[in-house]
C-alpha cells in the first residue's frame, strides 16, 4: 500500500512538473508577425511596416521575425524596436508624459462638446418658440363698412 501511494505521490509530482512549464507556455500568448507589422512604422519611408516596400523596411522585419522567433511577446518585441531604432517607429505614441494629450483631450471635447449642446439647444428652442409667438402679427379690426362689403361680396360668390 505504501509503494502504491508512492509511486502515485511520484508520478503527480512529475505530471506537475511536465505541465507547469507548458501551462506557463500556453498563458504567454505567443507574438504574432502581421499583428507588430501593423504596430510599427518603417523609419525609413514613414508608411506602416506592412505596406512598406523600402530596404530598411526589409530589414525591420527580419529584426522582428529574429525576435520572434527568441520567443518574444509583443510589448517585448516592441521595447526593443523602440531600443533599436527609436520611439517614431511605433504607429501609435506612448501613452505617457505629453502624448497622453493624444489620448485623453478627444474624449474630453466631445464631452464638452455634448454638455455644450444639451445646454444651448433647449435655449435656442425655447427663444425660436417666443420669437414666433411676438412675431405673429395679430388681425387688424375691420372698420365696420370694410366688413360689411366684404360679407356681400362673399355671399354673391358661393
């Protein structure tokens, strides 16, 4: 019974080892070429990495799929590019110090924006309703003749 529980206590303590590093593997999501060639921009023509035909452009992309193939993730990947060849080739500018402007000011004029309208679009509305109100000029009195011919003239024309 004891060599039973042993050999068990053996055999799940090497089953945890062969499947730790490969459930480690699995969680690490693996980089994906078309993925960082959509991140990235060539340095030399200033287009994305994936429509970029000049020789630098060649030479980025051997630099990525080298690291890659070191097994890499994508913000790894990316540190290195920014390492290697400075922060322009990445297509969308970190997200810290003054370019976070980029990021945080469009939302906020569109809210501004939105508050902007919610508040002056009942005002306007409620000024075009009393204008429309005061500029309906009221009917004039007839005089008593004018009223009266006009009532004749309307009977003889049914």
């Amino acid at each position: 019974m004891r060599r039973a529980i042993s050999i068990l206590a053996v055999a799940l303590v090497a089953l945890v080892t062969v499947l730790g590093p490969a459930r480690a593997l699995a969680a690490t999501p693996r980089a994906s070429f078309t993925e960082i060639e959509q991140d990235v921009m060539c340095i030399a023509c200033h287009e994305p990495l994936a429509v970029a035909q000049s020789p630098e452009s060649f030479s980025e992309r051997a630099y990525i799929r080298t690291l890659i193939a070191k097994g890499l993730d994508k913000q790894q990947i990316e540190k290195q590019l920014v390492v290697q060849y400075g922060p322009a080739i990445l297509a969308k500018p970190p997200a810290h110090g003054f370019n976070l402007l980029i990021y945080v000011l469009p939302p906020v004029l569109l809210v501004i924006a939105i508050a902007t309208l919610a508040i002056t679009i009942p005002k306007w509305r409620r000024r075009s309703r009393a204008d429309e109100s005061s500029a309906l000029p009221s009917a004039p009195a007839l005089d008593p003749e004018d009223a009266r011919r006009l009532d004749e003239d309307l009977a003889r024309h049914p």
